[in-house]
C-alpha cells in the first residue's frame, strides 16, 4: 500500500482509501467485516456523509475500537452556521469520536451555495469554530463544479478538494488537478468507476491514479471481496489492457455525459420512483440479459408512470440530468429492446 501527505495537512492516507457510501446496504455486522478487510489491506482514510443514511453510525460501530488507526472524513450539506453545527454534532455521536479528522463542505456547486457556506453566518464558519474547539482537524469541500472547485482552491480555507474524476469524465484533469498542486490543496477523487458504469477495478483504479495530483481516490466498497480488487488493482499503474480501453472507449461514445452516477442526491421523490434504479436499468440488461429485463420490466415501468414531473429532484443532481426525461427515454429504450428480444 502506498501512503501519501496530504500538501498542507498532517493526514498521511493510502492512496486507494474507502469510500462509504455502499455500507449502507449491509448490516452493522456486514459493514465491520468490509471495515475491517479494508484497514487489515492498509486501508486508513474512511470517507463518509452526515447525507449517507446510516453510513457514519455503520463506521463508528466497526471502528469503536480501532478509532485511532484511521483518519475519518465525514461531509456536511447544510449552508448555515446553525444547520452545519447541529449536523457536526450528529456526525461526531454517530462515528462515536471526539474528533473528526476531515469535515467538509457537501456538494457546493452553484455560484449561490458557496456564496451562502462561505459567507458571514454560512457553514465555514461553524466548521472553523469546531476546528478551534479541537473537534475537526481540518476543513475540506467537495464539488461536481469545475469554477466552483476552482473559486475555493484559491479561497485558502480548505486543505482538501473532493472531485468526480474517471475515464468516462476527465473534464476536471484540465484546470482543476493544476490549480490544487499550484495551491497545495489535496485532491480527494470520487467516482472512480463513474457511479458503476466501469465495472472493472484493473481499468477504473489505475487509470485515476495515474495524475500525479490526485491523492487520493475513494471508490465505494460493499463486499470483502471489492476491497481486496481495489488493493490489488491500485497497485497496478502499468499500461491498461487496450482490448478493454477500446470497449469504455466505445461506451463513453455511446452514452456521452448523460448517464446517472447513483449517487442519489435526487432523492426523496414525493412519489417514491426509484430513479437511480431506473436510469441504471440498461447496464442490468447488459450484465444479466433479456431474463433480467423481462423480471424487472413491470417495475421499472411502474416507477416512470409515478413520476408527475414535478421537477422536485432536477435542482438536486450534480450532473444537471433531466430526469423526467431521461425516465421516458429510458422506459421506451426498455421496451424496445424487450420487444427486439421477442
Ligand atoms: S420529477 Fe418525477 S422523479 Fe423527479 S421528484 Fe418529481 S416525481 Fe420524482
Ligand atoms: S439522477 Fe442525478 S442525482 Fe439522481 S442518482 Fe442519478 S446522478 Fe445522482
């Protein structure tokens, strides 16, 4: 395993580190399994998110006892002072510590919310009060927003920029990787497998820690069986096999920027539809075939017949997708391809 100093914090991380959203599909005891793969492989950087269900409780569960192996980063939303307060307290009594090492700034991605978190009464401000009372170490952001990403580079606030960044979308290698070098931010990678649509850890894990200014990357571990891939894989910077650099070659053509990450931000809908699940579904076909469709069909659509294009969830996705839309599509595409596999 490889560890590496953060530019301007002392937080010495692997460089394949975890990421904790998919624990919340497993029981507390499934969870401390993965947990504990993970720091036994070298593991020492856990990433978390008040806004992941019951992530940071899952966390604290399996680290009540290894608390001071690992650096723990959790995230709060909210804007304000008081709500950003109030989720730190939450965040500290659910990972059953005194202190967290990295609190950042959760998905700051228009011009409004940063002006609001970094503002007088805004969220930095209870982070940096918290920084002061010994309760976080340090502060960080994260953002699917190149400006943004740039504007707090340059703020000087943060040690650390958490970025989407993979060989379905590299747009951030551009600017953003150069400005946090030239400002001795770290960079903290998300979505290193886009959300699921590069299934393989031997293409997704090298390919991202090939740049030199990522410092990390997290991707999202749910089975013993994803950590040991992701060790091994991480440790593999060679040439990617050009045979399956072809075939995401040929997807990212395909599909272009407009596919769902899973991330979930969109939810709740008012009306219960399973969006993710929905916008997904092409990739259950490719993997299982036609049986998965035909068993899935009924509920996919039923979902999209739910869906009254309130627009609730448009303001929530990162990646700007028009959801509504893209539910249609996606049920007609469905269709088609049940009606070709006849
Ligand atoms: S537009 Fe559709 S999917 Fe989005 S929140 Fe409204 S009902 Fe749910
Ligand atoms: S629609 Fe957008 S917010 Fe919802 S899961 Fe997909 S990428 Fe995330």
């Amino acid at each position: 395993m490889r560890y590496v100093e953060f530019p301007s914090a002392e937080l010495k991380v692997s460089r394949i580190s975890f990421g904790a959203i998919p624990i919340r599909a497993r029981t507390n005891e499934g969870a401390r399994e993965v947990i504990h793969e993970a720091l036994d492989s070298g593991i020492n950087f856990f990433d978390t998110a008040r806004g992941y269900d019951d992530s940071e409780s899952k966390l604290g569960y399996a680290l009540r006892q290894r608390r001071n192996e690992v650096i723990l980063a959790s995230k709060t939303a909210k804007r304000s002072r008081e709500e950003a307060w109030d989720e730190l307290k939450t965040s500290l009594s659910q990972m059953k510590t005194d202190y967290i090492d990295l609190y950042q700034l959760h998905n700051v991605r228009t011009d409004e919310a940063y002006e609001e978190v970094m503002g007088s009464g805004g969220a930095l401000q209870a982070l940096k009060e918290a920084r002061e009372q010994g309760l976080i170490r340090y502060i960080g952001i994260t953002s699917h927003d190149e400006e943004i990403s740039i504007r707090a580079i340059r703020s000087g606030e943060f040690v650390s920029i958490m970025v989407p960044l993979n060989f379905m979308e590299d747009d951030f290698a551009d600017e953003v990787l150069p400005a946090a070098r030239q400002h001795d931010i770290a960079v903290i990678n998300m979505k290193p497998f886009a959300g699921g649509m590069i299934e393989h850890a031997a293409l997704a894990l090298p390919y991202v820690l090939s740049f030199d200014a990522i410092t990390v990357t997290i991707p999202g571990m749910r089975t013993q069986k994803e950590v040991r891939e992701n060790v091994q894989f991480a440790s593999h910077c060679g040439n990617l096999p050009s045979k399956k650099v072809r075939k995401l070659q040929q997807l990212k053509e395909e599909i272009g920027s407009e596919f769902c990450r899973s991330c979930d931000y969109c939810q709740p809908c008012p009306n219960e539809v399973e969006i993710s699940r929905v916008l997904r579904a092409m990739r259950g076909v490719r993997r299982l075939g036609a049986s998965w469709l035909e068993d899935n069909l009924d509920r996919i659509e039923k979902n999209v017949d739910a869906c009254d294009e309130c627009e609730t969830c448009l303001p929530r996705c990162p990646y700007d997708l028009d959801i509504p839309l893209l539910l249609r599509e996606q049920v007609r595409a469905l269709r088609q391809h049940a009606g070709e596999q006849k």
